[in-house]
C-alpha cells in the first residue's frame, strides 16, 4: 500500500510531499489514523502553522506528528526526511 504524507503552510505557504510503500493492513491503518488524527479547527488560528496530512487510499486525514507510535515512527522519521516540494 501506497501512504503519502504532505506538509502545508509555514512563513511561506508551500506544500511539500513525500510517498512510500508499506505493509501495513487496513486495519492497522485505520487505528493508526484513529491515534493521529488531528482537529483541523483547532489549527485553524495559528498564523504560520505547518499542516501535515496523510494521503492513504485516496483519504486525505490531517495528522498530529508527535502522537505517532513507536512501530511507525521509523517510517514517518524517513517520510519527513524525503519531503520535497511540490510543483503545480
């Protein structure tokens, strides 16, 4: 399975991107989106504020970086390391 992780926002509102392919089943994934799933509104007041969303299986979910779990953590270390910008 494909993930992507994007990275939005910042001094300068740029988005940034990264994929990798993982082995992880559905319902791994759905219980890791369910502990990193983030409240948009709460967000929404921050000025300069990085938003980061995690792209699996066409659904897009914004994700709180410091709540990921210690087996994904690896994963997401490499996906920040390998954002890159994106040209639209």
């Amino acid at each position: 399975m494909k993930i992507k992780l994007q990275r939005f926002g910042g001094l300068l509102p740029v988005m940034k991107e990264a994929t990798a392919e993982v082995d992880w089943s559905d319902q791994e994934v759905n219980k890791l989106l369910e502990n990193i799933a983030r409240n948009v509104s709460a967000s929404l007041n921050e000025r300069d504020a990085t938003s980061h969303y995690l792209e699996v299986n066409g659904r897009s979910v914004p994700v709180d970086l410091q709540k990921i779990p210690a087996p994904y953590k690896k994963t997401f270390e490499e996906l920040k390391e390998n954002l890159k910008f994106k040209k639209e």
